[in-house]
C-alpha cells in the first residue's frame, strides 16, 4: 500500500530532525511541519533532481548528512534545503519547549580547534563521496530532462 502524504512528510521529518539535532520530533513539530507543507506546497515542489536528492536524503540521518554536505555548495535552493530551512524555522520558535535546544560547547582552544579541524576532515570526506554519487545522477537526471522538455 503506498503511504499517504502526511506519513511521507512524518518520515522525512523524524529523519531531519534526527540528522540536524539527534533526535525524533514530537508531534507538535510534526504536526507544524505538515500544516507548512499544505500551506506552501509550491514552494517546496521539486524538479527531478530535487527529488532525487530528498528521496535519498529521506533514507535516514546518515543520507541527509550526505546530501546536506552536497546541497550546500550545489544545490542551495534544492528543497531538501528549503525543507530542512523550513524545519530550523519551526524548532527555533518551539526550542526550549519542545527539548530542541542549543547546547553550549565550553571546551578549551586547542580542544575547539581539534574539533573544528576534525569536522572539517570529516565534512571533505562526506563532500567527496557526496559528489561522487550526486554530481552524475544531476548529470543524468539533468540530460533527461532536458530530452523530454525537447520533445514536447
């Protein structure tokens, strides 16, 4: 049975939220992610690609760090980046009641600095592996699109 829309919007917030904060929304956030998405629904329609790239990013927190990590630097107005600005709107304002709070990170320079270099690295690696997946399906997706606009 295919899942309704509602259940699709539910899953691609829980993982979201589990990438960007390590944890599942609650259904007052679930609930608002919805309500924009039937508010703004053309805002977040997606070309093949886009889809593309919130199909995989759906998958799980590890496959939205993946596409995150790509979409930032090629795909900055994808809807996976819309969605996931839309889903920082909506923590932002219900943070300290809902548990979505920033924590403070008081660790010394040199600590800090080990932590900026290492998530650097780590972020480079993710870049390079995310291209490698995401820049020939954009190519592909891309080349046909372009064929099925011609023909029509």
């Amino acid at each position: 049975m295919m899942p309704t829309h509602a259940t699709h919007l539910h899953r691609e917030c829980e993982v979201f939220c589990r990438y960007l904060f390590g944890r599942a929304p609650g259904d007052y956030i679930l609930e608002k992610y919805c309500q924009a998405h039937e508010r703004s629904s053309e805002y977040f329609s997606a070309g093949a690609f886009d889809h593309a790239l919130l199909s995989v990013a759906s998958r799980g927190p590890a496959f939205a760090r993946l596409a995150d990590s790509y979409a930032c630097l090629f795909a900055r107005y994808s809807a996976f980046r819309r969605k996931l600005i839309l889903l920082f709107s909506i923590l932002e304002s219900a943070s300290v009641r809902h548990g979505f709070s920033e924590d403070v990170d008081g660790s010394a320079q040199p600590v800090l600095f080990a932590k900026i270099v290492f998530r650097g690295v780590l972020f480079a690696l993710r870049l390079a592996l995310a291209c490698l997946l995401f820049l020939p399906m954009r190519l592909a997706l891309g080349a046909s699109q372009a064929a099925t606009e011609k023909g029509h």
